[in-house]
C-alpha cells in the first residue's frame, strides 16, 4: 500500500536558492571552477572576536541554554538595538537559530491556517515554504524592476486585504531585490496596519546594509505600532557569521512573546556554543556593520558598472542588501542557470545565479529575471559578471 | 483596538518542564539550593573530543552548511546507525537542530490541519506544542503507573485510529516514564501501522540508554516497515551534549526525506561548529555510550531504592532513559511543586521536580504523579529523594 505524505509537504517549494546546488557539484567535478552569486553567503572573513570566543569556550558541560536565549545574549541584542535607538527590554527579546526561526515562529504566532499574510513580490523564497508549513496563504503584492521594485500603491495594497488577512511581511533594505523602502514607504505600510489592525513581521538582517548616506527608517520609531510589530533579526550578514545559526525575535506586544515563548519551548534552546560566540560583536557592533557597508557599496558599484557594460539587462540601481535582481534577456531564467552550469564555460570558469522564478509566486513572472548576491570581491565579480554577459551571448546565439 | 494572536498560538501550552523555573530562580536568590531533578540536562561532562573539536575551530568564515547537513557529519551519523546494525544510506539522513527539530518536520510532514498522530500517555509535552503548531490532533492512549507505563492491548490502539490518523509517535526507551517497550511491544506497533498504513515517528533519543542487559529491538529491523518508518535522533543525552543542539532525522521513504529537505532548505542550516563538534563522537559512539548507561543504571538503582522507603510512592522499576514517574501521595502535584519551591527547605535545601500534569492532554489525569530526572550524581539523587520524603510529609501534614 502506498503511504503518502502531507498535502503541505507535498506543495512546500523548494529553495529557488538551493535547487541548483548538484548542478554546480556537477561542474566542479569537471574541472570547473564556479562564481557562486547564487546565495547570500558572503565571503569575507567573520569577525575575529567571534572565532576567538568559540575557541575559548571552557565550559565542562554543554549544557542547554534557557528557551528564550542566554542571559547574557539577550542583553546583547538588547544593546545592539539600543545603538540603534531602538530600545526592547530584555523580556521583549528571545533568541533564535537564526533569523530564519525568528519568521517561522512570528507567522504561526499571528496566523491560522487558511489566514492571510500580504508579501511584496519577488520575496525571500523561505517565506513561501514557511507558509506552507503553518497552511497559511501568501498574499503576493507586485513589485515592478522599472520601479526598483519599489511598493505599490497604498490603494493597491489596501485591496489586497481581506477579513483573512492578519498581516504584512517585509524586509528593508530587501532580499532578493535590494531595495531600501524610502521612510515615506515604511510610514504607509505603518498607516496601513493602524488601521487595518494588522501585524507588521519586520525582518531586519540586513538593514544596516544600505548605500549612498541612506539610512531605513524602524518600524520601532513608530510608538502606536509597537503592539502590532515583531521583529526578526540575525547577525548572519552584517557579522558574517551564517553559520553561527544566531538570530532574535523581539516585540512589545506581551501576548505575542509569551507565544513565542510557548512555541521556542518545543525546541528546547538555541546551540549554546554559537549563543556565547556572538556577544562580543553584538555589543560592539558599530565597527563591523559600517565596514560591512563600504565594502558592499564597493561591490555594488562594480556589479552595477559591470552589468550596464551587457546588452538587454535592465535595472534600477539597488540601494541595500547585496542583492541585484535584473532584467536579462533570456526566454527561461530557470534554463539559463542550468545553460551556465551544464553547457557554459569560459577558460573553465562559470557564474551561478538565482533564476528570479523562485521568488515569485507565479514562476512565469521571473523567467526574464535573476538574483545576483554580490559577495564576492570586486576582482572577482567584475570576471563573474563578464562570465555572464559572454554566457548571455552564447546562450541567445544557440537558439 | 486590541489584537489578536491566532488561535494555535494560544492554545499552545506551555512546557510543563519548564514552567517553574521562575520560581526555582526566587528560591536561589534566597540562598537556598535546588536540586534539579525537574529537566532533563545531564550534570555529567560532555565528551572530551567535543569541547576539543570547538576550540580547535579554524575556519576564517562561518559559513552556512548545506541544508541537508555537513557531509562529514551525516556520514558520522551512518557511522554510529551502521555500529547499531541499522543501516541508511547517506541521503536517508538529514541533521537537524537537536532532536525537536527532526520531531516537527516529521510532524509535518504527514499530517494536514486537523489530521491525528497517535501518542502515549503520558508522553513528552513538546509533542504538544508541536502538534499546536501544524494543528495536529493528538489522540492519546493512555498508560498506567501500575503496569509500567507499557502499551494497552492492540485492539484498543486499533480502536483509536480513524480516517484522519496519519501516524503514531513514541519513544523507546521513553521519556517520561523511563518504560522500555519490549520486542512484543514494538513488533506489535510495527504490525499495526502495516496494517493501517500509517507512520511510525520513532524517538530514539535515548536508544541505547537502557538497563539489566536489555536492548530495545529498532524498528527499522522490519524490512517492511521502512517505507513508514521516519527516525528522529539527538547527540543530546547519550553524549551529554544537550547545548549543541544537533540531531538528525532518518528514513528510506525519498518523498518523505525530500518533503524535509524543502521544509529544511527554509531554515538554511544547522549551527556550523556545532555539527562539526559531534563527528568524533559519533563515528566512536560505543565507548561514550556504554559508559553513560552504567552511571545512569546505578542512579537509576539509587532512586528507586530511596523512593521505595517513602510510604505511598509507588511505581513498577524503569528500565531505561533517565525517568521516572512514581505516584506520590499528594491531591495536586503542581501544587506539590510549587511547595517545594516555595515553601519548603531543609538545611536551606529543597528539590525541584516536574508535575505529572503537563504530560497528559487532560492533566487531571497527572495530579497525582510526578517526573523525576535523575541527572546527577547518586550522591545528590539521594539527598534529593530524601528531600523530597520529607517534604511529602510536610505538604501533607499541613493540609
């Protein structure tokens, strides 16, 4: 007999980030050597303090640490916010393994299933495959590559909004497009959910990752809607640490953190290791996050120069995040990405990208689109970039 | 205008474990010493290799690992699967973040909103919390302290499936009553999940945790079972290492492994040091573990030869893990626990335990039991029993 598994299983995507990974394994094994612009995993150097407190761990028993994070953790985060201006008390604070955990847990905090959350699209992959999970409807709002893929407008979203709907996602400075929401932006989205009493779910990893003296205005800065907001955050991009599986959940609303509590319960606690490790940068972040941003506005500018250099590739300049989501001048983003790793090469070097499909509801509105992670040096996106412009060329001429 | 969380966020409980814990922090701040017997943290080292495999991290990046886990540490996990004679092939094994993890993702993996697993009573409350959030219904069997917590007959599980029952979930041995099921028992439910077309969700957390030369027989020793059969496991308990959060989830059903994989891709990855920390181990496990089940046979022999000399305990001998829950003579165990904390000391001394109550669906039915954990020393275990001897006395005489 034939034993099936679950209907939200079954219909969960999969990662448009991920998917091509045995592909690239593929190239590799011939020889082949990958630019990898494909995830946002960047290449420079985590934080020595990070590395220097997991070698000096020195406890005789890894012990689990408490469910809603170690003491010491929180207040870190606690400080992080506070150099932010944002001021959480430490009970309004719980650590997560990573920011990914954080998003998980605030979307089945406010939803049941059958419920609403209104997205921008394209959006982060992950949220589709949470909603699947916790059974709840994404509400995919279009955003346009002419507009930077800047929101809609208020009238537009206010439609989208039903008896179901119990809030907004978003991400500023975004993954995958890079945009950073203008404070006009983030006031209406903020209007919008006063008075449609809706949740904001803020993911902030990368916010303060943004260009050209800008600087994302908080939902915290907005006191009448600290008890519709929770926050989801991470040091995995701005402390280069993915790895260390390190985030926080943090809200006012009393009722949404004792839920979440409830819920982090269930998962015992987050790696202690990886807890302790973070504290030092937490506490002292300044000084990596601003070197983080030269280094990817260096980076930006280089992709961006790179890619006005190739024919048919169409965008705005993107003001935050590592992220690029171009028009290209293809028929099928998917078989391009799969062109650049099975059938191109040049001096046996090749580019792997995000096909934009995955990132829309509806794949067919990403088939002439891609994601670009910049997070490689500048030498080496300058050579990548040029990878794709020649693969580009080749994979139109096939044709 | 007030807003509401959903419906699953509230009705999720809290974790009977550790639900106290704000009272044992008051206690400690009066200078009195708690005996923690209540959660299930080992007091014992963790393995040597572990701490040494931490500080020798030497990675300058902290990189996200494959969503799947590390190459290197799902094969250790075949490695201490294969030193069992149970054999997965490498992409039968997925790590995940502690034992929870794997526990949710096969949680959702077969069942839809409103679909029922069948548990047994009492069983570990995170079940709960877990089915709360994919809107599980747990249809639980109960158990009795008389007969050991051991199975009820076949034609009263048979009973309990319906149309909707995708599933039963056990542990063996079992937290948290300490039962191992015997061969009988396992074959018993491999035999009725063949006939009903169901899945067996199998907790191995605490396999090899068992006493007076017995050996639980694994279900994947039934061929036929395999199709049906996903395993969910943790380094936590038999390598003392319940802060690294590291587990992995197993099965030879390829849609059920792939359905984990999509839900895995949207939490990225597990923690990097810490999967890389439990390769010695695990590649090595016999020697850890046979050690860890003498110490806990000889603690489990002092607990039960303390207990059996306080007047109206009573319990059948635990066989395996580290649990067990007597019946005590006390008309509310959450109040009996709360009275340790507060109220109760002897030479500023008192003891913390786990009330019953959080174990069953109705806690009624826990009111007169408790949880003991017994995770330290026999030398504290025995003050700690007596401890709690003594305050049985106290509570009741008060009354």
């Amino acid at each position: 007999m034939k034993i099936n598994i679950s209907e939200r299983a079954f219909k969960s995507p999969a990662s448009a980030i991920r998917k091509l990974v045995p592909l690239a394994d593929k190239a590799k094994k011939k020889g082949i050597k990958v630019y990898h612009l494909n995830i946002g995993q960047p290449d420079m150097a985590t934080p020595k303090p990070i590395i220097n407190a997991i070698k000096k761990f020195s406890r005789d028993t890894l012990e689990y640490a408490p469910s809603e994070g170690i003491h010491e953790t929180i207040a870190a985060w606690q400080k992080f916010y506070h150099d932010k201006s944002v001021k959480f008390d430490q009970s309004e604070i719980i650590v997560t393994s990573g920011g990914s955990e954080g998003l998980i847990l605030a979307f089945l905090t406010v939803t049941d299933p059958g419920d609403e959350l209104i997205v921008f699209e394209p959006f982060y992959t992950s949220y589709a495959i949470m909603a699947a999970m916790g059974n709840i409807v994404l509400k995919a709002l279009p955003t346009e590559v002419e507009t930077g893929y800047h929101f809609p407008p208020k009238v537009m979203i206010e439609k989208a909004i039903s008896r179901k709907t119990r809030g907004i996602v978003l991400c500023n400075p975004n993954n995958p497009t890079g945009t950073m929401y203008t404070s006009q932006e983030v006031r209406m989205i903020a209007d919008i959910a006063l008075k449609h009493n809706l949740f904001i779910i803020s993911d902030e990893t990368y916010q303060e990752i943004v260009f050209d003296d800008k600087k994302v205005l908080p939902f915290m800065s907005f006191t009448k809607l600290h008890n519709q907001l929770i926050v989801a955050d991470s040091v995995s991009k701005r402390f280069n640490s993915c790895g260390a599986r390190i985030g926080c959940v943090a809200s006012k609303n009393k009722e949404v953190m004792a839920a979440i509590m409830r819920f982090a319960q269930a998962r015992l606690s987050v790696a202690t290791v990886d807890q302790l490790a973070l504290i030092p940068v937490l506490i002292n972040s300044r000084q990596y996050t601003e070197q983080v941003k030269k280094n990817y506005k260096k980076r930006r500018d280089m992709v961006v120069s790179e890619l006005r250099k190739i024919k048919g590739v169409s965008f705005v300049v993107p003001e935050g995040a590592f992220y690029i989501m171009p028009r290209i001048p293809v028929d099928d983003s998917d078989k391009f990405a799969e062109f650049l790793l099975n059938d191109f090469s040049d001096h046996r070097e090749t580019v792997m990208i995000a096909p934009a499909t995955g990132f829309y509801k509806n794949p067919q509105k990403g088939k002439d689109k891609i994601r670009i992670a910049y997070v490689l040096s500048e030498e080496k996106l300058q050579r990548a970039i040029r990878l794709l412009g020649m693969a580009l060329e080749k994979y139109n001429r096939k044709k």
